[in-house]
C-alpha cells in the first residue's frame, strides 16, 4: 500500500482503518484508495476544587483527576495519478454528531465482506450496520452523505442488513423480509434519493424449500450482475450457487461450494480489453 506521508498530530491511544480499493477501468487505468480513520484517545483532565474539610482538618483547595475517552474520524484517500495523500480530519470531540461521527457511532467500524458495498459512478457505497441507511464518499473524499434505504411495508424496519450492489450504472438495494421474500430496488434518483423497486420473488416458492429456518439465513445474497439483471445467490443448507434471471424469472444452478463463507469473498468481474495497436 501506498505509504501515507505525514503523521497524526495528536498520537491516539489506539486506531482502527478501513481501506477501500476503488477504479473504474472503462474510465480510467488509474485507481484510488478510501481510507477511514477512527482514532481514539485518553484524556486525563485536572482541575483544583475547594475543600471545606472535614471536622478537625483544614479547608483549602485540593487537585482532582479526572479522565474521559475522545475520537475523531477522517477520510484519507490515495490517487494512482497524482501519487499523493490527501485527507480530511475531524475534532477531537466526544459529542461531534455530524458526518464521518455519526457513521463511526452506527456501525460503520463493523467492516461488512462481500455485497454490503458497491462502487458507482465514482461513489463508494456500504450499508451502515446499525442502522436502515448507505453512506457514500467520492473518490476524493469531499463529498459524503446518507442515503436511506428503503422501507418494509407500515414502516417496519428489516430483519437484518441489506446489500447494495452496482448495475447497469445505478445503485441497487437489495434485502428479505423473515418469511424469504426478496425485494430489489434501484435508485431512480440520487438527488432525490427515489426508490422504486425493480423485483420481489419469495425464495421458498422460487426453490421449492417449504418452510424457512431463520438459522444463519437459508439464503444468502452473493451479487448482482453489473450488466444485467440477474441476481447471485447462495443457498446455505446444499452450498449451491444460483443465478436468478428477473427478466424471465430464470433460475439456474452454477455450482456447489465447498465451504458456504466462500460467499463472503465473491466480487463481480468485468474484464477489460484495452485497444492494441495494429503497429504493435
């Protein structure tokens, strides 16, 4: 990785990071790197207060120790191009409840493995853990926001995180209620932050299991195609890896996995071909 040049300037007691490879090959050959801090750090605050001293001892003022935990968190990020760090850090502040804090207080040092992010049009994405919400960074680390995820019918929140996912150019959502119905959203419109929801199918009925344990989920979302409409999906109880065609409502066996957690590591592949020059 590349070596970030200059130092904090207040040492933290300890630290956690999150680093994010991000590049858009049909854009560009160059790359960048999102990088989130979390710092912590031990204050020891002294103050003298008065004592009034108790029966036969004198009064005066007396030095009281007291501490409390401080963090702060910033987006660093690294450019292939240019070869260089830049970053933007927060306050040390134990009450700081804008941006990058309120991400770090919802789960966001929770690193979440495969679907659970997506890069698109120039967005990181990932499911905030705690909470029915997707935060997004640039590549430059200027620009972050919250995008709510959409919501279960009455207003009922989801029985478990979502998975986002990049398609066809637009961000998608992608979550089961407990009795295994699946719903797929696309986001129709990111200022607006519109969802509309693309597809929904019940997973007992699509493969024919009859009842659903709750046990470690029986279903398990791996990705979703990056040009079509087609959704990958692991069923935890036979290891098989599936496809599921929307347009056509097609299901197709791929293959069996050895192991289940496998699903954990899947990462959509789109091959680039560069143009090769007829003088080379």
């Amino acid at each position: 990785m590349p070596r970030y040049g200059s130092r904090p300037s207040v040492y933290p007691r300890r630290e956690k990071r999150h680093t994010y490879l991000v590049f858009d090959p049909a854009i560009s050959s160059h790359f960048h790197l999102i990088q989130f801090w979390f710092e912590f750090a031990h204050l020891e605050l002294r103050h003298w207060e008065w004592s009034s001293g108790e029966e036969g001892s004198s009064s005066g003022e007396e030095l009281c120790r007291a501490s409390r935990e401080v963090y702060r968190s910033s987006v660093h990020t690294y450019s292939s191009e240019t070869g260089t760090w830049s970053h933007i850090h927060g306050d040390w502040d134990e009450e700081e409840e804008q941006g990058l804090e309120v991400w770090r207080k919802q789960g966001l040092v929770k690193p979440y493995r495969g679907p659970r992010r997506a890069f698109s049009n120039g967005v990181l994405h990932f499911i905030v853990s705690d909470k029915d919400q997707i935060a997004a960074v640039d590549a430059q680390g200027v620009t972050q926001k919250l995008i709510p995820v959409p919501a279960m019918a009455e207003g009922e929140r989801w029985p478990e995180p979502g998975y986002v996912a990049q398609s066809q150019g637009r961000l998608h959502y992608i979550n089961q209620r407990s009795d295994a119905q699946l719903f797929i959203w696309v986001l129709e419109d990111y200022d607006t932050q519109e969802w509309v929801v693309k597809h929904s199918v019940s997973l007992l009925e699509l493969l024919g299991k009859k009842r659903h344990t709750h046990r470690k989920k029986d279903f398990r979302v791996v990705t979703m195609h990056p040009d079509g409409n087609v959704v990958y999906i692991v069923q935890n109880w036979n290891r098989k890896l599936i496809s599921y065609g929307m347009d056509h409502k097609l299901l197709s066996v791929i293959d069996t996995l050895k192991d289940v957690s496998w699903a954990e590591h899947f990462v959509p592949y789109v091959p680039y071909f560069s143009v090769i020059s007829a003088h080379n």
